[in-house]
C-alpha cells in the first residue's frame, strides 16, 4: 500500500505583486523580530517577511508576524470617536474634538469632586515607547493622579520586583546570544516554541550545534517539555521550594562558586539556614519532583561551566511570582551565573513592548528606572519636563489589579484605558464588570471597537496600531528597534501619539511643557534623559536603529563619539565581577521561606485549572481573532483534558464540558491528550467570557501579579451538546 501523495507538485508561492517593501519590528511578542511589509503598486500591504540580516530573527517569522498586514483592515476597527451619556446607551457618533473635550472635562471634573487620585489611568505593553514616554509626562506632569499603571502588573510585574529585590535595579542581564555560549538551560514555567517561537529557534539551533541540556519545569507536557531533555512536572505554584531543594544540594555538596559569592553578593548566611530545611525528601512531598531528579538537575546546573536560567508565567503569574524570581537569582548568583556569555537568568518578557513601558512609561515612578520616591530623581525629571517637581507624588500609587479592588469600593470613579483589555485579562471577570458598570466615567482608547472593555465606556478613542505608527519598542534582550508607519490609520482612527498630544493641550494651555508631534523628536529628549543612567540610549537615533536592525541598551553618546560600532547580540547588562546597583555594588542573597497560600484542589473543586496561550492566538484574539490564517487553528475555547479524567466523567473527546470555580462557569470543548496530568486542565485564556469567569487570581505580595495559573474547578459533563455548541460559538465572537 502506498502512503501520501506519489507524484509531488513543486511548492507554488503566489505573487501578491509587493513592489517597495517598508521596515518594521513586529508588534505581537516581545522577541522583537525585524519584518518588511510589502507594498502593491497602489500602496496597499499585501505582505510580510524576516529581515534577513537582522540579528534577532536572521529572516524568520511565526505564524502572527507572516500575517500581521492583514491587521490593516481587519474587521472591528475603530474609525470614528463615539460618545454615550450611559454605558448601556447605543452609542452616537462624534468628532475627536469633542470626545477630547469630554474626556479631559471629565478628568478635571472627577478630580476636583473626588481629589487627583480619584481618576485612574490604565495603560499596556503595546505601544511604541515615545507613546508611553508622552503618556507619562501628560499624567505625571499635568494630570497628576498617582493611579497610573499598565497591564504589565498583569504580567512581569514578579519579574520587575525580584530583579529589583536581587539587584536593586530592574533590567535583564542577559540576551539571545547567550544561548550559544551555555553549557545548561533550566526554563521555568515557559512554553518557549509557542510563545516565542523565534526566541526558541534560536536557542534549538544553539543547541543543535553543542548539545547543552535542556531542563523544563512545567506542569503540563508543553512543547519545549517534548523536547526536552528532563522534564520536571512540578506540583502547580511550588517552584521556590523546588529552588530551595537545589540550593540545598548545591550547598550541602560545595559546589557553590564561593570566590563569586563572597566578592559580589551580601546574605549567603541568612540563604544558607533558610535553605538548610529543604533536603531533596522533604522537599519533594511538595513539589512532586522525585528526590533523585531533584540532586541530578542541581549538580547539573552548578557544575556547568555557564548555566542558564530563563522563565515566563509559569512563575510570574503566581502568588510567589517574585519569589521564583529572586529564587533564580539566588541560584545564579550561587552559581557565578550572571554577566557571563552563556551564564545569566533571563526573563522572557510577553507583549512586544512590555520593556519599552518599563523603562518609560513612568507607571511606576519616572522616565527611565527612576523613582517616585527619590527626590533627585523628581528633581531631575522636573526640570526636563518644566514643570514643579511639588506636583510629582513622592510614591508610586496603586498597581493595576489594586485599582479595580479601589473602583469596587468607589474610591476609583472614572478611568481611562489605553490598548488593553481588562474585561477579558484580569481573573474573576465578574467582579471586573461590576467594577466597571459602577464607574461615573470611563474612555477606552483602542484600536478595535468590538473589544469586552468598549461595553462599559462613555467615550472610545478609535487608535491606530503598529505600523500605521512610529516608534521604538524594546525587546526581551534589551533590543531598541523600529516601526515606520506603513500603513494610514483606518477611517479617523489616530495614532496613540497623536491623541496623548491633543488631550496635552487641553491641560498644558499655557504651554508650560513642551509636547514634540514626532517620534524622532521625542526619541532624541529621552536620549539626553538617559545619559549616564542603566538604560542609557543617549548614542542612539531612529536612523541608526534602523540600519542596524535595533540596538541593544546601553548605547552612549560617548560610545558613538568614540566611533564604538552600537552592540549586535551579544551585549550583557552586569560584568563577571558584579557591578550590581545597590550602594556597595553587591547583588543580594535573599531567604525564601515557602508559605502555601494558593488556592489549591479539594474535594469539591478537584482540578487545578491551568491557564495559558497557544501560538496562533493573541490574548483576547482582538487581533488573531480576525485574521482567518491564525484563527482557524483554534476558533473556538477548548480545554487540554487528560484521557483517564474524561473517561471518569464520562466525557468523548469534542464534546463540550462545563467547569465550575467558586466564582463562576464556563463552556468549552474537550480536547483529549497526555499532555495534562488527570489532576488538571489548561485552558488557553484566549476566548470572549471563558477562562477569566473562573480564575480567582489571588495576588502576589510584592508584584501584585495575579497567580492566573492556579485555580480549583470542577468539571461537570453536559447533556445537551447543542445548546453547549450554541454558546461556544457566541464566545468566538464578540
Ligand atoms: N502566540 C502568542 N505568543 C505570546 C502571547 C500570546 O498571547 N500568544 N503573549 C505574550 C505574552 S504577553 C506573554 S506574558 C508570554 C507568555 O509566555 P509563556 O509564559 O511561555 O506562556 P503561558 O502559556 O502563559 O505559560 C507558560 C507555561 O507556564 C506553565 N505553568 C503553569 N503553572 C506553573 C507553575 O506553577 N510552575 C511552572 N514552572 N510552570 C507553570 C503552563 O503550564 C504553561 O505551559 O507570551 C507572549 N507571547
Ligand atoms: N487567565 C489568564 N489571564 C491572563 C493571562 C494568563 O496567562 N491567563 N496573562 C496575562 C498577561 S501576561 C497579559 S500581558 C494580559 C494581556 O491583557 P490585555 O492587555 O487586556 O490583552 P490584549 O488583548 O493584548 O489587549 C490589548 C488591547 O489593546 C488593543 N491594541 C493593540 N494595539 C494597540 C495600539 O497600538 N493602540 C491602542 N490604543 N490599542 C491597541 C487591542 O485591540 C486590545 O484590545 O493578560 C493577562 N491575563
Ligand atoms: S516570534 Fe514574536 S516577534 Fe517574532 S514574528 Fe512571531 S510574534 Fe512576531
Ligand atoms: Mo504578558
């Protein structure tokens, strides 16, 4: 018998006619892969493709960036600004002058009532970094409500706070480059090949060429798990005492770098003693990783001549999200790990410019890792900006998911939301909605209209996105690289920049504080902001990115004076011999006493509920949703179901099942596979009104990050399977 086809056609590309093809870095993930969006000869994009000599992804793109074109005019754009006295109104068309006027007389109008915190503003990881940077100085130079974050909280909040809490500075160490320089990779809680598929290209080809061990801690059988050379399924949210039994074996066998330890770090003791109460059999009764395996991967990691460690929610999104964060830093620098080629703990970070926000949003203080709470660090951003550093508040406010705890209470009464989408990112959407419906005033300013947020908004601000855009965005290694505006903004949508330059107006009449309208302006005023600090930029231009395909951060102006070519993949933040922020320049070594404070199963809800992403899909699919190449592979939600459990509830593979969680329920398919232990479900977060109905999201107490990835559920069989079709289908749309 014959299998597969006998005669084969040779593989036909067809001729979408691009004539110019325009640069541009791809605004889905935070890889920050280097793309040309072609152009037919009446200037419409009909194609994308990898930037061959880019360094980041050397002429590759995944399944979102080879269709993001598509995204120009996809369905749901927002093309006018509309208004409503009531969020349970239709909505009425308006003009961007008086949607302008309305959201800025309302701000003033709740802050007078209420006082200056009582309006909160809500940004994203997704704009172009002189977007955040404009949108920080209108609200902290002339807004002033302290109640300014990004959904970032959502996200690398933990990883933020255990850098902070390590090295008293936030920035990741290391880069790509690295990849091909370790002898050991642990990934913590990542699923590398979907998530960031080109992050992981690049790390298997390292592999490929010198076989260093790959080690994945993840519950669940995940693609970078499959191929993998151990695969540590841990108990869901045990991670730190999994760390802790490491560095129990690392140092009750000596095989810590002690040279390194005793010359760049401060609290071995203090580690040593907490670490003392986690041998390798207590330990695993915890985490459910075998004694043994526990021994071998410590040995193997320590003995490395570089070893590696990289994470993403797997350990953020959790109630010891910055615990695990620190717990990888313990780890390194025990290890001697950091500032090596091939030796660092990188955190992979999520939206394309999560560390563009991070650097200059000033959500969380001021322009480029300065603080709040330092009175220099006012002073200096004052005098930038002309305004009176008196005005700055003297420390960080409220983060995101406070916020809405602050809306339940009423002491939050009007908001404003800027490219995301909380009604489908936070948990418990439930108590989101009523947060919401009880606001006096709230503007969403997206690019799609049709988003779960917009129900709930008096004004909507119609955006442009990516490249209908200009700007920077920084990637996972510190990588600044550009967005040419390819495409015009659909109907009256505008550019992000443009809207935060015309609400300016309206609170800067005396002109006090300069606004540029152009990015490269802008890009220029953070350079000189940034001389002489961590993330100094000051030798960069938006032309000069662009030639090089992005520039990793630091780059100075002494650097470009000196003729220094700018740094091209292999640029680590930290030297071998420390050179950490705090006072004394040492990293610090921090105990981490485990406490179980999750929501765990019991017998009532006996399933963890295990909530992620697949490749196709981004987030609340307001994007991949509408382009049929990504949604096709998975239109509707569907939960990865073990085959013993259904076959316990008396579940068939395709039929729809309802999971129940002590806030509410949710429908979705099951789809059977080995990849799920039988005590679990994962669920992918992508689809309208479904995972975030059931999860509770308890905090983490440092990063106030939600733990999205451990919940309890039952799941309950449903008897009328079309009914259940109905409503899956509903929740593909929106
Ligand atoms: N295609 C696509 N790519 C994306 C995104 C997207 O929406 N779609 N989003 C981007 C963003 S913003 C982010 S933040 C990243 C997220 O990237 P990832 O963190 O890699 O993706 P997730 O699927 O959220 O979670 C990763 C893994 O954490 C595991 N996990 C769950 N609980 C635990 C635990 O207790 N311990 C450990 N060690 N692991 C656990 C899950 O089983 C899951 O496989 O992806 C980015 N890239
Ligand atoms: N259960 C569960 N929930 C999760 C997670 C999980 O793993 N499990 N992960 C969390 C994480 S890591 C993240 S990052 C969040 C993401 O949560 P959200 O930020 O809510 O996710 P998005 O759907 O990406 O929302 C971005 C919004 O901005 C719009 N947008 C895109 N580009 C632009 C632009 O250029 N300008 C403007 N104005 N709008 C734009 C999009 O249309 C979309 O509505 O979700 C979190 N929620
Ligand atoms: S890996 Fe990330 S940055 Fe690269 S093409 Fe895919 S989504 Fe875009
Ligand atoms: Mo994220």
């Amino acid at each position: 018998m014959l299998f597969g086809r006998t005669i084969k056609n040779p593989i036909k590309i067809s001729d979408k006619g691009a004539l110019e093809w325009k640069y541009a870095t791809c605004g889905y993930c935070s890889t920050g892969c280097s793309i040309e969006v072609g152009l037919n000869k009446e200037g419409v994009a009909v194609a994308s493709r990898g930037v061959a000599d880019a360094n980041v992804n050397q002429g590759k793109l995944c399944l979102k960036g080879i269709f993001e074109h598509e995204l120009f005019d996809s369905s749901g754009r927002g093309l006018r600004p509309k208004m409503r006295e009531q969020w349970h109104q239709p909505w009425e068309n308006s003009d961007w002058d008086s949607a302008l006027d309305k959201v800025h007389d309302e701000i003033v109008r709740i802050q007078k009532k209420h006082g200056p915190d009582s309006f909160a503003i809500i940004s994203t990881g997704q704009m172009l970094t002189e977007e955040f940077y404009t949108l920080g100085k209108l609200t902290r130079g002339l807004i002033g409500t302290n109640n300014y974050d990004g959904n970032t909280t959502l996200c690398m909040a933990s990883a933020v706070s255990g850098y902070k809490r390590s090295f008293c500075s936030d920035g990741p160490p290391g880069c790509y480059d690295d990849f091909e320089h370790t002898d050991c990779l642990i990934a913590w809680g990542s699923n590398l090949p979907e998530q960031h598929p080109i992050i992981y290209w690049r790390m298997k080809e390292a592999q490929e060429k010198r076989g260093f061990p790959l080690i994945v801690v993840d519950p669940r059988v995940t693609m970078l798990a499959q191929n993998a050379h151990m695969h540590l399924p841990i108990t869901p949210g045990t991670d730190v005492v999994l760390m802790n039994a490491m560095m129990h074996v690392i140092l009750a066998e000596g095989l810590q770098d002690q040279r390194y330890i005793d010359a760049n770090t401060t609290g071995f003791e203090a580690l040593q003693a907490e670490v003392e109460k986690y041998d390798p059999t207590t330990a695993a009764k915890i985490c459910g990783i075998d004694e043994d395996r526990i021994r071998v991967v410590a040995r193997l990691f320590a003995n490395a001549g570089a070893a590696m460690q990289i994470w993403t929610m797997g350990i953020n999104q959790s109630t010891h999200g910055s615990d695990g964060v620190v717990g990888i830093n313990n780890l390194a620098l025990l290890s001697g790990n950091i500032g090596k080629p091939g030796g660092t703990s990188l955190s992979i970070t999520g939206q394309c410019n999560a560390m563009g926000t991070r650097e200059w949003s000033s959500c969380s203080g001021l322009p480029n890792y300065r603080y709040l709470e330092n009175p220099q660090d006012r002073q200096e951003v004052a005098k930038a900006w002309n305004v009176d550093p008196e005005f700055f508040p003297k420390k960080r406010g409220m983060f995101q998911t406070d916020i809405y705890h602050a809306m339940e209470s009423g002491q939050i009464k009007g908001l404003w939301l800027i490219a995301t989408n909380p009604l489908s990112s936070l948990p418990n959407s439930s108590r989101v909605r009523k947060a919401m419906q009880g606001l006096e005033f709230c503007a969403v300013q997206d690019c799609y209209e049709d988003t779960e947020s917009a129900q709930y908004a008096h004004v909507y601000l119609p955006a442009g996105t990516w490249a209908e855009k200009e700007g920077v965005m920084t990637n996972t290694e510190r990588r600044i690289n550009l967005v040419n505006p390819i495409s015009t903004c659909p109907g009256e949508a505008r550019p992000d920049l443009w809207i935060f330059n015309r609400m300016a107006e309206r609170f800067n009449l005396d002109k006090k504080v300069s606004f540029p309208e152009k990015a490269a302006d802008i890009f220029l005023e953070m350079g000189a902001l940034s001389k002489g600090r961590l993330a100094d930029i000051s030798g960069m231009t938006h032309a000069l990115i662009e030639k090089n395909r992005g520039i990793q951060w630091p780059y100075t102006d002494a650097q470009l004076q000196a003729g220094e070519v700018p740094p091209a993949g292999g640029k680590r933040l930290y030297t071998e011999d420390g050179s950490f922020r705090y006072a004394n320049g040492k990293a610090k070594l921090i105990p981490l006493p485990f406490i179980d404070n999750n929501e765990v199963p019991d017998e009532k809800f006996p399933i963890w509920l295990n909530t992620g992403r697949l490749i196709e899909h981004w987030h609340g699919r307001t994007k991949t949703g509408k382009i049929g190449n990504n949604n096709k592979y998975s239109p509707i939600p569907f939960i990865e179901i073990n085959p013993d459990l259904a076959a316990e509830l008396g579940v068939q593979a395709g039929e729809y099942v309802r999971m129940v969680s002590r806030r509410s329920d949710a429908v979705a398919m099951a789809q059977l596979t080995q990849r799920v232990p039988k005590n679990m479900v994962f669920l992918p977060f992508h689809f309208h009104d479904c995972a975030n109905r059931l999860t509770l999201g308890l905090l983490d107490p440092h990063s106030r990050q939600p733990a999205y990835k451990q919940s309890a559920i039952r799941i309950e069989r449903i008897e009328d399977q079309q009914a259940a079709a109905r409503l899956s289908m509903e929740m593909r749309t929106f």
